[in-house]
C-alpha cells in the first residue's frame, strides 16, 4: 500500500505553500544561493565579526566551536587586543575543527564574507544623552559599514550594536543592500529570557516554550502573551486559571524582568557575552545553513500590523530566515492591544531614526 509522504500528495496545493503564513519584506526576498552537486570542492563559509569586544569574541567563539564557518575574520581598532585575541584562538586549533582565522584593522580582511556580523558601537559617557550616543555610532558605521559592503557585495549584514533596532535601519541605508540582507538580533535573545522564566516556572526545558518579545529592543518591546504554547499548546489560559494573580500588572512585572535581564547581568559582571554569543550564532546558523529557522529580529516592518508603509522602521518580528536572508515574517495574530503597543514601539524608533543626518 502507498503511503503519502507530503501533503501534496494528499490533495494539497503544493505552489507557494508558506505564502499564507509568511510575507516577504518590502524589497522582497532574493532567492537562496544554488548549489551544485556536480561542483569538484564544497564552498568555503567565512564569517567576519566587526568589533572584538567581549560581545563580538562570545560570538566568535561560539561560532568556531558551532562548527558554523570555515573562516573566521576579526576586525578591530586595538591591533594588539585584536592579534591577542586572534592568537588565543589559533592556540585552540588541536582542540576544535579546522578553521582559519585572521584578523586585521581593516575591513579588507573581511572579503568575500558569507556574514558580516556588527558588534562595534560608542560606548554611553556618564551624563551623555541617548541621540549623542546615537550620532556617534552614526559616525562610526559610516567608517565600518561602505567598506563592508563594498568588500563582500553578496554579503548577509547581522547588526548586533545597540540600539540595534535603530543602527540596523542605518546599516540598511549605509549598505545599499536589500531590506531582506540586512538583519538586527533584535529581541531574539530577550525572547530566550522570555522562555526561560516561563519554563522555570512551569519546570520544563526551554526548548519546548514558544515565546515572543516582538518590537524594539528594549523598554518599548512587547510580550506576546497570546501566543505562548508549551510543547504545542496554548498555555496562556492555563497560566491565568491557575494563578490568581496573573493580573495586567504581573504580565507588566515579567516583562520589565525580561527587559532588565540584561542590566542585572551588566550590574552583576560588567558586560554581558555568553547568552547574546549564543543567540548570535543561533541566527548564523540559521541564516548560514539556509535552516529556515524562525527567530523573532528586526526587519524592515513597514506594512506589518498598521504600522505605517511611509515609516521606514527596524524593530522584531518572527522571520523565516535561510541562506538568502529574510525569507519571510510571520503574519501574526495579535490581540488589538498587543498592535498597538507595537505600533507604539515603531513610533518610537521611527521618531528617533528621523533625528539621524542619513
């Protein structure tokens, strides 16, 4: 007896299948590069991080022990942190798989890169206000991103700089590259604190909570409370039966936790590098091994959910993502409330992109 191996050939349409839950961004999405079975040598993967920071060497790190890159290129404006770094590296090549790693000053090293991943940034002076900060990192991704792009043109551009929703809008413009090609790690990692509180809560593993943090990274993003399932199922009901006071006022208390867990980690070590190392490389992987993996990151989300085609805005939504980059993002069902606090979100960032000279 035949068994049927896919739902076309159960009578489904199989044309455009994932047309009715994602849409493409405005530019809309190139397709995934092709390759070829008859080709005699695989393409080497490189990967070059912009900024070797403690930030910037967590994701370094983790993608060479992910196994996620051939080549690994380093940038930095410190030589002598940069080569140490480089080196500390290169002293762990018995240990782990071959891969090359430079490192330079300039963004010639970074040629011919697969991804391009930003985590260079002005640090906050004591007394200095929020658009200063912004104009200064404006200055230096004038310096950083037209030489990236000009070295590697086919390049996927992954922003993790704060304010990430706004410097990726400003990568975007400074690129010249497709809307789908230039992403923001958004709140990819504040979805991971999201999903852990609620799976400590619950006691189950992470992995089996769906949980969003959509909108900006930062005080304006928004719980999507609606949509939380464990293991497949709808759990937010089942939270309110059971706890009396999983009031408003709770929800708004679990959110500033999720929105503060990076300061506590700040107050308590000085940085944080290990989780957002990890969320980084979940994404290149995703993007890299063409996984089709969703994540909550900033795209270009003009149109989605009311927000204004004339507001050219970064800010988190759940996108597909694969070898081509943004592939898609996930037409959610929000409840009026949840809309709103993201068109709040947009008017927020879009407001403050506006203040920039770009």
């Amino acid at each position: 007896m035949h068994k049927a191996s896919s739902l076309s050939e159960l009578g489904f349409d199989s044309g455009g299948a994932s047309s009715g839950f994602f849409r493409p961004v405005a530019d809309g999405c190139p397709p995934a590069t092709p390759t070829s079975s008859a080709a005699p040598h695989r393409r080497l993967t490189k990967v070059s991080v912009i900024g070797a920071g403690n930030v910037g060497m967590a994701i370094a790190q983790t993608i060479l022990t992910q196994n996620l890159a051939d080549e690994i290129a380093l940038v930095d404006a410190l030589p002598d942190k940069l080569r140490g770094e480089a080196l500390d590296l290169q002293h762990a090549a018995a240990f782990l798989p071959r891969v090359r790693i430079v490192s330079g000053t300039d963004a010639a090293v970074t040629r011919n890169s697969d991804l391009v991943i930003v985590t260079a940034g002005a640090r906050q002076i004591p007394g200095e206000t929020r658009l200063n900060l912004l104009q200064r990192n404006v200055a230096l991704y004038r310096k950083i991103v037209p030489p990236v792009a000009e070295h590697s043109p086919e390049a996927l551009l992954l922003v993790v700089s704060n304010p990430v929703d706004v410097l990726t809008y400003v990568a975007w413009r400074l690129s010249g590259f497709p809307a789908s090609r230039v992403i923001g790690s958004g709140t990819n990692l504040d979805s991971s604190r999201f999903r852990f509180l609620i799976a400590e809560h619950l006691d189950v593993n992470a992995q089996d909570v769906q949980a969003y943090m959509v909108g900006e990274h930062g005080d304006s993003s928004v719980a999507i409370w609606s949509s939380i399932s464990v293991g497949g199922m709808p759990a937010f009901k089942s939270l309110r039966d059971s706890h009396r006071n999983f009031d408003e006022a709770a929800l708004e208390g679990i959110r500033r936790a999720v929105v503060g867990g990076a300061y506590e980690v700040i107050g308590l070590k000085g940085y944080t590098s290990w989780a957002i190392g990890y969320s980084v490389a979940s994404l290149a992987a995703s993007l890299l091994r063409d996984q089709r993996r969703v994540h909550p990151v900033s795209v270009l989300a003009s149109g989605f959910h009311g927000i204004s085609d004339g507001h050219e805005v970064f800010l988190s939504l759940p996108a597909r993502l694969g070898r081509g980059g943004i592939l898609g993002v996930a037409e959610m069902d929000l409840t009026e409330a949840e809309a709103a606090q993201l068109r709040r979100s947009a008017k927020t960032l879009w407001e403050n992109c506006q203040l920039l000279d770009l």
